[in-house]
C-alpha cells in the first residue's frame, strides 16, 4: 500500500519505518527542511534503538522516501498517518495548532477519497471536528481514524513491531478494516486489533497514560512516606508487586517522570475533564506529586551541604529522562540542573545520548563530558538521574577517590545502601535508607 506520513519526529519516523518494513511504500512528510535533508542523506536525527537500520534498509529498497512537499505528500497516497506534534498550552490543554493548520492546507489538495489515521495524541473529540473541517474544503470525501500510539521512547521499534495490542477509532467500518489490514503483520503473535468508537480511541489513549503516570506518582509518594518512617521502599515494593493485581511494572520510586508524553497528556487530560464539568482530583494528585517529586533531588542536595551551594560543584550522570533515548524534555535532571544553576552551584555533565540536546539548552552555562569518570573528578557530590545501564555497575573506588567529598545521590536507587557502606561512600537515595556515616 501507498502511505504518507505527515511529521518526521519520534513517532512518524518509527511509523513510517515499521510500515515500510512490511512492503508499504512510505512518503515522509515534513516542512522541516533540515530535517528532510538529513533523512535524504541517509542520517537518522534521533537516538531509538533499530531505527536507523529500518531507515537504511527503507531507503535502499526505495520503499521509504521524504519531501517538503504537501502537494506530493498529498498525491502519493490515499492514507495518510498524521504524526504531528500537540505540544501543551499554559492551561494544560493540547495545541491543536500544528494539527490544524497541516488538515486545513491538505484538504483542497486532496484529489481522491482519503483515509486520514490521527497518531497525534488529541483531545478527544478532534477525529469528529477535524473530519468536519477536511470535507467541507476538499473534492473528495475523507475519514478520519483514530490510531494513538504506545510507544515507549528506549523500544519504540520493538513497540510498534510486537504491540499488546492496537486501537483503531472509526466510525466508518470500511476505513477501520483498512487500516486494520496495515496492522496485521504486527500481531501474529495473537495480540488483538481492537477496533472501537473514534472517541474512544482518543480517551484510551489518555486514560492509558494517566493509569501509568499514576502507578510512578503513588510509589513515589510511598517513597517518600518510607523515608520519613524510616523503612526501605524497596522492600515494600517486592510485598506489593508479588500481588498479581498490582504488578512490578511502573512501579519504581525514583525522582519523577519525564518525557513528551505523561508530563502533557495528564494536565491535558485534566483540561479534558474540566472542560466536560469534571473535577480530575487524582489526575490533578499525579501531577503536583511528579512536579513535587523532580525537586527530591536538589533538596536533599540542599540539606546535606546545609543550603550552601554557592561554588559547590555536582556531577550529574544522565539527562535523558530514560535510558536509550536522547530526550531530555520534562526529565527530573533538568530540574535538578536548573536548581543547581540557580543557587550558584557548578554542574559537569556526562550522559550516553543526550549531550547534544544538553548543550543546546544549557551552551556554556555548563560543563560536559564524554567520560563518566571525568565528569566526577574534584566534584563535591555525584547526583545519578538515569538509569542508563553503564552507571549500573561502575568502579566504587573510581568514584570515592574522584570526588573531592565521597557523596552520591542517587535519584534511580541503583545501588544497595549496604553496597555503599562497604565502598565508603555516603549515600542518598529514594525511599530507602541513607548511608550517612564512611570510615
């Protein structure tokens, strides 16, 4: 099958790839003219873990090919995959601006009956009001199909290959079993296509992401309630794991989520309720508990050294909010830098992946590191904001004799504190018990 997939970022390009991996021939549209001109010269932009060889193996096998075009976007396909951003506004709502603008030049370019497949994470209620504006400015009807996505940023190729399973929102039987057809390749694993109300598929695809923000933000919050009873989290995380009704996933304390998803789609889903006469007291309760939470880091920095931070310098290892991405948006260490930087204390940085998007937002404001080690050396105290898994298992006594004061903070609880004891390393994690004293 012939696909366009309007917006080359996270989400479209992993799309556009998978789909072209199945025999489809895919169109990637941007009016991003850098971007594009990356794509053509065979550069994957972002750090996700497969997808430079699906891009590669796209492009030599002339399935997978991008323009700026709209018009030749447009031609190329009766189905189109909008991946367009929906970035948050000051009230929490979702900008539909982007989306908006990209349906309302399309539509009078349209020159056959179009099946346009939302990934975009949109407020529910879009499929119907954009189907709307696109017929009443194009030839040829159009049916819009709510497809959202669940792809974790670290495995999104894998997520998108091997998914639990995927939703499709139509209220057009044919454009739902069209659409179905281009997922089935991905599911013979018998995980269901389920295909439901276009509105339901919008309000899954928020509810999803809000039930997962929910299960960090209440270990988090019972973290912290250990911590101030003096009792490992850890240990009250295996007792509520074990119960099969509750699970390990998502169910580990840290320094808060981060990322392009749960920081807007939670205040966007509470915009959603509000706007419906809907009080979101729990959805309300899960951001301010994250929001609180990103500051867990700096303050107990700030305790320890007795809110002198003045000429303090701290190493930070990790500025992705997670491990195998390079995204940095909304993650706790920007936090934690930011705070830093404010009270006049000194950040050297080491991350795997992200020190490109770091040092366009902080330039020379900060210092950088391709080595981890280097990063530490005459530091006042390490503080660990991703659990990227070379930091998992690193040299102790590298560590102890680079800082200048042996004192980590650790905002993934990577190591045990009784590990830290025997490395004679003071230690501040989350929920758990700190080591306070080192001979």
């Amino acid at each position: 099958m012939r696909i366009t997939v309007a917006g080359t970022g996270y989400v479209g390009l992993v799309t556009a790839a998978c789909l072209a991996g199945t025999g489809n021939t895919v169109l990637g549209y941007d009016t991003n003219e850098r971007r594009i001109a990356e794509l053509e010269d065979g550069l994957c932009p972002i750090f996700e873990p497969g997808l430079p060889e699906l891009l590669s193996q796209g492009r030599q096998t002339g399935r997978m090919t991008f323009t700026t075009s709209l018009e030749k976007a447009a031609a190329h396909a009766s189905v189109v995959f909008v991946a367009i951003g929906t970035p948050p506004q000051p009230d929490g709502s979702a900008d539909m601006g982007y989306v908006e603008s990209f349906a309302t030049a399309l539509a009078p370019l349209i020159t056959r009956t179009t099946i346009l497949v939302m990934k975009s994470t949109v407020p529910v209620g879009t499929g119907e009001k954009l189907e709307k504006l696109i017929n009443a400015r194009s030839k040829k009807r159009v049916h819009l199909v709510s497809n959202p996505e669940f792809l974790k940023e670290g495995s999104a190729v894998n997520d998108f290959q091997r998914p639990d399973r995927v939703i499709i929102g139509a209220d057009d039987h044919d454009a739902a079993q069209i659409v179905r057809d281009l997922y089935v390749p991905f599911v013979r694993n018998q995980r269901p296509i389920l295909i439901m109300r276009r509105a339901a598929a919008e309000m899954t695809k928020y509810a999803s992401n809000a039930f997962l923000a929910a299960r960090i933000s209440l270990i988090n919050e019972i973290a912290n309630i250990c911590d101030a009873c003096g009792i490992d989290v850890e240990e009250v995380r295996r007792g509520m794991g074990t119960d099969q009704r509750i699970g390990f996933q998502f169910l580990y304390p840290g320094a808060g989520y981060g990322g392009s998803c749960f920081p807007k789609d939670v205040p966007a889903l509470c915009h959603i309720a509000i706007s419906h006469g809907v009080t979101p007291r729990m959805l309300n309760a899960v951001h301010e508990v994250n929001e609180a939470q990103k500051q867990l880091i700096l303050q107990k920095i700030t305790r320890r050294f007795d809110d002198q931070l003045t000429d303090l310098t701290v190493a930070v290892w990790g500025i992705a909010f997670k491990p195998n991405t390079d995204d940095i948006r909304d993650g706790p260490a920007v936090d934690l830098i930011d705070g830093l930087l404010d009270r006049g204390a000194s950040v050297r940085l080491h991350d795997p992946q992200a020190m490109g998007q770091a040092r366009a937002r902080y330039e020379d404001r900060i210092e950088y590191f391709d080595d981890c080690y280097e990063a530490i050396d005459g530091a006042n105290a390490l503080a660990i904001c991703t659990e990227w898994n070379e930091f998992r298992s690193p040299d102790f006594d590298r560590i102890r004799n680079g800082l200048a004061q042996p004192i980590i903070f650790d905002g993934r609880n990577l190591y045990e504190p009784e590990t830290m004891r025997r490395a004679r390393l003071e230690y501040y994690p989350i929920g758990r018990p700190a080591v306070t004293h080192v001979e």
